[in-house]
C-alpha cells in the first residue's frame, strides 16, 4: 500500500487548519467590534463557504485561480507559481471550505468572554497585545481548541473542492478521499476499504479528541 | 487628589449628562440602576469615550473633545473595582495581584506576597478565582487595584456580588481601605444605607443627570426632588396643589398641610415613615389603619387619611404598637420633617 495520499492528506489539513486557526480568530475578533449592519454582511459572507456544495466552492476558486483567470495568471506570470492541479492548491481550497468552522467557533468562544475582563485589564495598565494572548486567548482556550480539531478534521476528509482543483494525480496530488473514489471507480474494492477504514480510525479519533475537550471545558 | 467630570454621552432611551468635582473625599454617585452611574465611571476609567467633555485628574486632562484627548485606560491611573471584581479566572490569585503592578517586573513577586501578607491571603496565593470566597474574590481585586498605584478609585456596586451577610464584615473592611487610601474614591450604588456609611458626600443620580449634590446628611435632608426622595428612602410620596394661604393640599392623602414658605417649584410633599408622629399637633391626620406590615424590630402601620386616596407609611416600634394598636389613629407630620419637591 502506498501511503502518499495520507501523508498528503495530512499536510494539507495541517497547512490548512494553521491559515485558517490565525485567520478565523483575526476576523472573528474584529467582526465582533463592527457595527451591527456591517457585521450582518461579514457574517454571512465568511460563512457562506460552509452551506454551499464544495463542487460549488470549487468552481468558483477555478474562476479565480485558473492559469487563465485574474488570480492564476498574475500568480503564473509574477510568481511563477500554477495555483491549480498541485498539492498545495488543494490547501487553498480547503482552508476557503474550513474558514467558516474556525471563525464560528472563535467567534461563539469570544462573544461568551467576559469584556469587563479586558477592561480590568485596561485600567491596570496591561498592553492590548498583553490581553488578547494572555487573557482572552487562555479564557477562551477550551472553545478554540475544540474548534481547531474539528476543523483540522473537516479539513482531512475535504473532496470537492480539492479534486476541482487540485484533481487527482497519483503520487502528488492524491489525497485519502480523492485516491477511495477513484480505487472505487476503478472497481479496486479491497484496497477502497483499506482506505476507508484509515480515514474512520483517523476522523474517529479526531472526533474522541473533541469529545474529551469539551467535556474538560464543561468541568473546567 | 480632585476630580473634575463635565460629560455628555447619548446612548439608548437616554442622554448621559454628567457634570460633578470630588476632592479627596468619597463621592457616592446614588441613582436607580439604569440611571448612568455604572456608565460614568466606564467613562472616567477610559473603557467608553464620552461624546463631548472633560474629565481631568488633579489636573491631569484625561479626557477632553475640543482639545481632541482621550488617553487610553491604560494610562489614566484609574482604579476600577468592577461587580464582578474581574479577576482573571485562568490566573491564581498570587498571578492575580502580580499583573497590578506596573512597569518593571523585578520585585513584583515581593510586592505580591506584601499585598497577600497584607489581605491575610497568603494562605490562599495559588488558589483560582473560582476556588475563593466572594469577599475573598473582593480583597484580591481591590489589593490588585492598590498595587497598581491608581490616582483615584472607582467602585462600582461593589458588594451587588455578595451575599447580604458577608456585605457588613466587608464594608468595614472597605471603609478601612478607602481611609488607608486618602484620595478621591467615587462609589456607585443602588442601596442608600451603604452609600451613607461609605461616603462623605453624594450626588443623586436620574436619567443621566446630577439632580442633587451635597454632603450626606444634607442630600439626605433635602433630597429636591422627587425621585430623589425616593433614592434616598422616602416611601411616603404624594403630589401637591399649592393653596393662595401659602398652604399646600396633599392629593393623595386628601389634607391640608402647611409648611413655612412654600418653593414655587415644589410639586410634591414627602416625609419619612420615621418622621410621622402620633397624636394631635401641627398638620394633623385622622386616618383608619388599612394593614400593619410587621419588619424584624419595628411595625410598618399603613394609614389611610379621612378623605384621602392612598394611605401613608407610619413607623413605630413594635412593642408600642402592640400596647396601643387601634383601627383608627391621629398622627401629626411635623413641618421641619417635611421634605418639598421638585418634580
């Protein structure tokens, strides 16, 4: 058994999961501070990508990134970098599927924190920097956390948009859920369930690992 | 150390206009909840931006929209005591008290274990929050303030968190910090009896505004206004048509009262249920006892005036009552306890 697609799914739901971790808390602590219109807008915009169709996702990442479109072809001619059809394309499609389940998570952690505890914070002095990593961060560790795994294991079992974009080339872009449709189609049963039951074990015990942090959340 | 606070802010349902000078004395701000004082302090500490002012600090501008200053909280030196104290609940209270101190963090650990000394807490320096009891909850907020260094104090209802038992140990406590403390200290609280026995003067506090300022005992002496009154514990409340003799009729309670010189403002008449007195004399009521409302030491006789519409609040001792309980009985309000009032 060639175990690529694993290792390829891994880095790719790691790489995403970390974008998406230091993106999803940034705009979900800056769309708590927007005024109530704007922050309506936002809202439904950074979580769209949740409730469409990952096909859907897809063809409108293509739109963009394609080596024709506006995003793909400055990135060809100035980077020299293809955006579709390679492994870290699907990190981009994942992390635009996985952004929403960050954001919604930090943003229930953040509005369920206390503000009078920055304030105190404020009015003793302590720098706004000082407050978010070393207050808010840790107060609201137990929802971030448990957000971050169950994007981490969203990000392992994404196919729709990855195989738009990114496809399915053995050996380099062959992930855990393209490499079982195509072994599938391919009437290769025995070695789909092989993979099938990898990637159960796998989301398994991401889940497990919610499950424990939420319910050290609700001891805490 | 003065503090001077001239500030307007619009916010939902009211306007916030509050203007007020304290100088090293404790100012009690007392109002309804919902009357703005929480909000005042938000904007004194800099944890909200006034819409138009000026607030300063012994002389030190904190604040002020024409000359375009707004100091953060950070470097305003204003203490805070929130309701809830705002410890940080993932921080001992050791940790607690060693993010007070400011600037250079050597020696901090020794200003923390003097505050723990201090607050008789050493015992408690590597428990959570969570693991204290609310008045010790309240001594490490308050020695996290101390250590801070702030030019003034703000208390923001501080025993709303406590259970009314542990609320008279801890005010003496509090009494004793603010002493200890020797500045200006603005207090704000619903409850007149502790605002009285923590302060030396007090505002009245009604939709966003200041309606009456003075010492204790003469706010509570001459509360001007009605809800004032109210405030400061004057239940017995009822409005007034002023007569061309000078004298005033009460509607609610259907008599004729005079009162030396009338205030052409006033709109009603209010005398404490303490300040009612038995027997004939000056501004006599006859009246039939409607219900008696038994407290722990004393009775509450509900008295309803020939002729009136509502009855009035009369407070006696509770052995004497039993000695002369009566359905009908003749009280007097005298006029020097007779507070006139705006409306």
């Amino acid at each position: 058994m060639d175990w690529f697609p694993l290792w390829n799914s891994l880095r790719i739901a790691a790489v995403s999961t970390a974008i998406v971790f230091f993106a999803g808390i940034a705009l979900a602590y800056y769309a708590a501070r927007l005024p109530r219109l704007i922050k309506g807008v936002a809202d439904v915009i950074l979580t769209l990508p949740l409730v469409l169709p990952p096909t859907v996702v897809g063809y409108l990442l293509l739109r963009l990134l394609g080596p024709r479109r506006i995003l793909g072809a400055w990135a060809l001619r100035v980077l020299g970098l293809r955006l579709t059809m390679t492994w870290w394309s699907a990190i981009i499609a994942t992390a635009v599927v996985v952004f929403p389940l960050m954001y919604r998570t930090a943003r229930g952690a953040f509005e369920s924190f206390d503000e009078t505890l920055a304030q105190a914070g404020q009015t003793l002095g302590l720098s706004n920097t000082y407050i978010f990593w070393r207050i808010r961060m840790p107060v609201c560790r137990q929802g971030i956390l448990a957000g971050t795994v169950l994007t981490f294991a969203r990000a392992l079992g994404e196919y729709g948009a990855t195989s738009m974009i990114a496809g399915y080339t053995p050996g380099r872009t062959a992930t855990v859920s393209t490499t079982v449709y195509q072994l599938w189609r391919t009437d290769n049963d025995a070695l789909a369930l092989r993979w099938v039951l990898v990637n159960v074990a796998i989301s398994a015990a991401v889940l497990l690992a919610v499950n424990l942090l939420e319910r050290r959340k609700g001891a805490a | 150390m003065s503090l001077v606070v001239d500030i307007e802010k619009t916010l939902p349902g009211f306007t916030l206009k509050m203007a007020f000078a304290a100088e090293n004395e404790t100012l009690a701000l007392l109002g309804a909840s919902g009357s703005g004082k929480s909000m005042t302090l938000k904007c004194i500490a800099g944890i909200v931006t006034p819409d138009r002012g000026h607030i300063e600090v012994d002389g030190r501008v904190l604040f002020d929209s024409d000359k375009h200053i707004n100091l953060p909280p950070q470097q305003r030196r204003v203490g805070y005591l929130f309701q809830q104290y705002a410890l940080f609940p993932h921080m001992t209270a050791r940790q607690n008290l060693l993010c007070g101190v400011r600037g250079d963090k050597k020696g901090a650990g020794a200003k923390a274990d003097g505050m723990l000394a201090t607050l008789g807490l050493t015992a408690a320096a590597d428990k959570l929050p969570a693991q204290l009891s609310g008045g010790e909850q309240q001594r490490i907020a308050l020695g996290r303030i101390l250590l801070n260094g702030p030019d003034i104090l703000l208390l923001d209802e501080p025993f709303s968190a406590l259970d009314s038992h542990l609320r008279f140990a801890l005010e003496g406590e509090l009494r004793r910090t603010i002493r200890d403390f020797g500045r200006t200290v603005v207090l704000v609280s619903h409850d007149r009896d502790e605002a009285y026995r923590l302060s030396d003067t007090m505002a009245l506090v009604e939709n966003g505004h200041v309606t009456a300022r003075g010492t204790k005992e003469a706010i509570f002496a001459h509360p001007r206004t009605r809800a004032g009154a109210a405030l400061t514990g004057c239940k017995n409340l009822s409005p007034i048509t002023l007569l061309p003799d000078g004298r005033m009729l009460a509607d609610d309670w259907g008599v004729t009262l005079a009162a030396g010189d009338v205030p052409k403002a006033a709109r009603y008449v209010g005398i404490r249920m303490h300040a009612v007195q038995y027997g004939p004399g000056e501004n006599e009521i006859h009246g039939a006892v409607t219900e008696v409302v038994e407290n722990p030491f004393s009775c509450t006789v509900m008295v309803q005036p020939r002729g009136g519409k509502k009855p009035l609040g009369w407070e006696v001792d509770k052995s004497w009552w039993r000695d002369h309980r009566a359905d009908s009985v003749t009280l007097h309000l005298p006029k020097d306890a007779l507070l006139l009032l705006e409306e």
